[in-house]
C-alpha cells in the first residue's frame, strides 16, 4: 500500500507511533533501521517519547548497510549516523546493536556472522530509505534478490550523493549490505521516501515497472508499506497503489 501524508512531518510521526507500537507488542522485537537523511526525525520523534525508555531493554538492532573501509566512528558511517540519531538518545547498549564492520578485514565472514544473528534473531520491523537512484540499503539498481548479505560495488550515484553524510570528501567503492530477501522477509516492513528531491525517482519508481529499480521488488506485498509526503509524491496519482 502506499500512503501520501501531507508533511514529512506526519511521516515522522506515524512511523515513530508504528516503531513504539511495535516494541510494546512484538514479543521478540528485532529492528532494521535505514540511516540517511530521511528517517531523522522519525527516530527523533521515536526516542523523544518518554513511554518507551521502560521498554528500550527489548530492543534489538540488526545493521541495514555500511560503507565498506570506514570505520564506525567516522562522521558518515551507518553506524554514526544512528547512533547520533537514535541509538545514544536511547542509551541503547552495545549488546543490543549488532552492526556490519566496513573495516573488517574478512567481509566475506562479516556478511555470515550478521546472516546467522538474522537466522537466530528474525527481523520483525523494517525501516526502509530509498536512494536517489532507487536502491535499497545498498542494493544497487540491476541487483538481484538475495536472501543474504554482500558486499557489493557502489553505484557513482550513490557515491556522490553519500558525500552529504561526510564532512570531507570521501573515497567510497563498495558497500555491505542486506540482500533484498533479508528486508522483504522482515515481519512488517515500511519504506520511506520523502522531499521534492526525491520525486523524479518516485515517479520512475511507480511509473516505469521495467527501471530494475530495487525498491520495486518490494512492492505487492502485504506487509510492506510505501510511506511517501506530497513533495515526493508530486508527480504520482494520489489514488494508485
Ligand atoms: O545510501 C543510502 O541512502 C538511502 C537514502 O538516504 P537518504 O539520505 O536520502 O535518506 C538510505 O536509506 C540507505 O540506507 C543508505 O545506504
């Protein structure tokens, strides 16, 4: 289903209220969250909200992507971005948190040890962003559907645009990602796209069913919701989906 608020506000809003609900209801809660600009104030609104700090011992994280060779504690790392805007602002501790390692030296292995923690710990709540190119965590247009992580080539795109997260210019090659099975098996799924920069890609998204675009293999399924504003939504029919 795709659902057009009128502010990215009310984006916010609703998915911090589904992030809550979740947590009180699902009894083994595991989430897979985007980092990027666009959740932002989702988890700011999530982690304001004094009712669930009670609850935060429940909460699991499982890592969406990171950029292959940047460490943890760089400003534009996956990780920094969400523990700046979430994980810190819930006191959420290490062992809650299991993150893909860039700096490994073993990437091959890094991928099996979040596939296990995956197998052992399924992921009942994602958190999706889309890429000004339509990717999925780092799932690059063209990629095919995998029930496992990667390690996978950047597309130039993705890293030009990813510059925005770093406060230096960044050399960037490949990423390590979820596979597009992994987020589409989670137990509910919803996938965010808001702002006017976003609209041309939205548009190819629900117009073109040929783009090879990855967030379209989420599409037609019942537990995953495409949440859009009006600006990203500037060029869709308000009535489609
Ligand atoms: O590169 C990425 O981009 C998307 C979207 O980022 P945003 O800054 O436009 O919100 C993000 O969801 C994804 O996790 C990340 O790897």
């Amino acid at each position: 289903m795709i659902r057009i608020f009128d502010t990215e506000e009310e984006v916010a809003n609703e998915i911090a209220r589904e992030m809550k609900e979740h947590l009180f209801n699902e009894q083994h809660p595991v989430f897979c969250l985007a980092s990027g600009s666009t959740p932002h104030k989702s988890y700011l609104k999530f982690a304001g909200n004094p009712e669930i700090h009670g609850k935060i011992k429940d909460f699991n994280f499982v890592s969406l992507d990171e950029w292959v060779g940047i460490d943890k504690s760089s400003e534009g790392s996956c990780y920094q971005m969400l523990n700046q805007d979430l994980f810190s602002l819930i006191s959420l501790d290490d062992s809650q948190i299991e993150f893909f390692d860039g700096t490994s030296p073993d990437l091959k292995q890094e991928c099996s040890r979040i596939d296990r923690y995956i197998e052992q710990h399924p992921i009942t709540f994602s958190l999706m962003g889309v890429g000004m190119n339509g990717h999925i965590g780092l799932n690059e247009p063209g990629c095919p559907v995998l029930n496992h992580s990667s390690v996978v080539e950047l597309s130039e795109t993705t890293k030009t645009v990813a510059q925005k997260y770093f406060n230096q210019p960044t050399e960037l090659e490949q990423g390590i990602t979820l596979g597009l099975g992994q987020v589409i098996n989670s137990k509910r799924v919803i996938v965010v796209i808001t702002g006017e920069r976003k609209a041309d890609i939205v548009k190819e998204m629900f117009s073109n069913p040929d783009a090879k675009l990855p967030a379209q293999e989420l599409f037609g399924f019942e537990h995953i919701d495409f949440y859009l504003d009006a600006e990203a939504a500037k060029y869709i029919d308000r009535h489609q989906g």
